[in-house]
C-alpha cells in the first residue's frame, strides 16, 4: 500500500514517525485534516480527522491519555492495579500533564510535599518499591513487543525515563508466572481506555504485583520496535481486503 493509503497523525515529525513513514510508505499529517479515504494512525493526536477509510485510536482514547491523573482514576475504576493516593511520604507528587518525567517528583519529606502542592501537583501517589520495571507494547490485543527498562551508568535512581538515564532493552526474560500477570494488567490497561494500541509502562513490584504507571499512545521506538509496529499496522489493513 502506498502513500494513497496510509496516514499517520502525529503533533510532530519525530525519529519515531519518520521510521514508520519510511516502513509504510505512509504520509504525514500534523494537523486537522481530510483523510479522502485512507488508513489513519493517530500517533498520539488529537487532531479533527474526516473521511477516514478505518482509524487506529481514536481522538477520544488518545485524550483519554493526556491528563495523566484521569488515566489513573479511570484505570483505577476499571480493576487495574495503579499506586495508590496517599497523604505522607514518601510519595510522588504528579501533575495532570507532563511526558517524559514531567509533572513527577519525588517527595521524601512533607516538606517536599507542601512544595509540590505549592506548585500545583494533582496529586501523590504511592512510592512504588519496584523489582523490575518493563514497557509492554499492545497492538489490537495482541503483545508485540516486551521490553525491560534498565538504568544506564549515571541514571536517576528515582525517575526511571529515558531522559534521565534509563534505556528500554529488548527481549525480556520473564518467568511464566511474571510473564502471565505483566500482559494480563497491561491488556487491562488498554482496553480500559479503548484504545486500538498503547505502550503499557508497568512495574513488577518487590511484593510480585503489577502495578501500571500509565499508557502512551505516542511511544519513541527505535528500528526493531518500528518495524514491529509496521508489520502489525500491515496486517491490521489486509484486513479489510
């Protein structure tokens, strides 16, 4: 399929979009637009779309993702395990916005906390002591790809993002019992939000319990990653022949 069929619908041209564009001979849209017929893939937009042929994620899904705090409460509500509010330390004080390590902060006293607030944190959450931490790629409910978070030399101990010193590695190995907990929460998490594919970011906790921190509807991937995603997108428009 060529460049007649497939949009991807994204708020900028990243290394990410621009592999997929390459894999799929996909054309780019970053703002509202018609889509006269072809496939969309909202890479984590919002953007007004008519006259899509089919949409991966719709605009009410994605927005269901960017105010990160509603996530949580709607993934709360759904039987999905997520850290807990609380009113002491330690904790993580959380804005409704951010990415990549935006809108978190640790706090370790109450004085950190009063602060926080002070500066317009939503809300703390529970410190999540983490055994493992992993970002689960779920396309149409299917696993795509799993992968563990591990901290590079000089990484924060506290914020574990790209960011601030951490990588995903691929191929996790996970005993069967890990494996079988960290999909089904992930799964959970996805269809909670009616989304068509997310990137599930969960913990395996020191107690041996998954805990889902949130879900991103524009994740980075890298070439591996991208042509996963490719290969499923491909498979996904097939389908409808």
């Amino acid at each position: 399929m060529g460049t007649n069929g497939i949009v991807i619908a994204s708020a900028s041209d990243s290394a990410t979009t621009s592999r997929l564009i390459s894999l799929l001979s996909a054309e780019l849209k970053t703002e509202s637009f018609d889509a006269d017929g072809k496939f969309v893939i909202r890479w984590g937009s919002t953007y007004r779309i008519k006259n899509a042929k089919s949409c991966l994620n719709t605009a009410v899904a994605v927005r269901r993702t960017k105010h990160k705090l509603d996530m949580l409460d709607m993934l709360r509500e759904a039987g999905v395990i997520v850290p807990s509010v609380i009113d002491k330390p330690p904790c993580v004080a959380r804005w409704n916005g951010g990415s990549r390590g935006e809108g978190i902060r640790f706090c370790k006293k109450k004085k950190d906390m009063e602060q926080a607030e002070e500066d317009g944190a939503g809300s703390f959450l529970e410190w999540i002591d983490v055994k493992r931490e992993f970002r689960v790629h779920i396309f149409k409910g299917l696993l795509i790809s799993l992968c563990e978070k591990k901290k590079k030399f000089g990484g924060n101990k506290l914020i574990r993002n790209v960011s601030h010193g951490w990588e995903f590695c691929n191929d996790a190995k996970l005993n069967a019992v890990d494996a079988v907990d960290l999909l089904s929460s992930s799964l959970s998490a996805v269809m909670a939000l009616k989304l068509d594919f997310g990137a599930v970011d969960i913990a395996m906790s020191k107690q041996n319990i998954p805990v889902v921190f949130e879900v991103n509807t524009a994740p980075g991937l890298n070439d591996r990653r991208a042509n996963l995603y490719a290969l499923s997108i491909k498979k996904w428009i097939n389908s409808f022949a």
